[in-house]
C-alpha cells in the first residue's frame, strides 16, 4: 500500500479494506480449525456452530466488495493501488470459498458424528493443520506485500494434495475392506 498520497482518506480506505481481508481470513482459519476438530471429536453441536459462522464471512466478503467499489468509482486508483484493490476482491472470493469449505466440512461432521469411527479420519487433522498454516502464511503474504512468500505457499499445496490423495486411496481401500 502507497503512504504517499496526498489524500490521507484514501490510505485510510485502502488500509481498512486490507483489515478487513485479513478479518476474512481470521475468521476462515477458525471455522476451519472449528469443522476439524467437530470430526475428530465427533462433535455435532460444534459442526452447527461452525456452520452457522460462515455467515459472517459472507458478509464481510460483500463489505469488501462495497468498499472497492467505492474505491474503485470514487478514487479511480492507478498502478499498485489498482492492483491492490482489484487483489482484494480476488482474495475476499477465495476466503469465502475456504469459510463454504469449512462449513461443507461440519455438514460432513454432523454426519460422521452418529457413525461409527472410522481409522482414515486420522489423516485429516495432520492435513488440516498444513491447510491453516497455508492459509496463515498467504495472508502474512499479502499483509507484507511478499510475492515469494506467496509462492512459497502455492508450491506447498501439492503436499496437500499427495495427503488428501493417500487418505483418499485408504478410504477407498477400507471401504473394500468393509
């Protein structure tokens, strides 16, 4: 973010709208952490809360998209601040895939409460720590500007994806089984 402007408002503006994808952020990390830990403790009651918390990123993904309008037909950005404000509707899309994830997960996590226990659901918190740690080091990304932190972060998916494939093929397998 520019600390040059003339206007000190619309520094003020782009400030707030990174506050608040990082808030987006924050709060998707914990409804992830949330839907997790409901499937591991089989807790459905927890599932519902999570599920119910998604609203609020929905909502500060809208504020976020009011608030680059604004920017966008108000200030008419240039440059590095076009980018950013263009980067933050981006970004707030993604979050708010990872908070309807996250309340896919506790949907999930209602169900699996009322099942028997299953040993492939072991995976899944070593898989969901890497997956909020992703999400915390993108998030220290964008806050400092760090584009080869962000790749750092991209190039990390793939062990994700081998986790989520394994557990996936030892589903599979213990459904074979069973």
């Amino acid at each position: 973010m520019s600390s040059d402007h003339i206007v000190k408002s619309f520094d003020d503006e782009l400030k707030a709208l990174n506050e608040t994808i990082l808030r987006m952020g924050g709060l998707a990390e914990a409804q992830l952490a949330d839907a997790i830990t409901a499937i591991v403790q089989r807790d459905a009651e927890l599932a519902s809360d999570t599920m119910r918390e998604d609203i609020k990123i929905d909502a500060l993904e809208t504020e976020v998209d009011q608030m680059a309008v604004r920017l966008l037909a108000l200030r008419q950005p240039m440059a590095k601040d076009l980018r950013s404000v263009l980067a933050a509707l981006k970004i707030s899309g993604a979050i708010e895939r990872i908070g309807d994830y996250a309340a896919n997960v506790a949907k999930r996590a209602i169900i699996l409460a009322d099942a028997p226990p299953m040993r492939p659901v072991n995976g899944i918190p070593r898989m969901a720590r890497m997956a909020q740690r992703m999400i915390k080091d993108v998030l220290d990304a964008y806050t400092e500007g760090d584009a080869e932190k962000a790749k750092a972060v991209w190039l990390r998916d793939a062990e994700v994806d081998d986790l989520y494939n394994s557990l996936f093929r030892e589903v599979l397998t213990h459904m074979m089984e069973d």
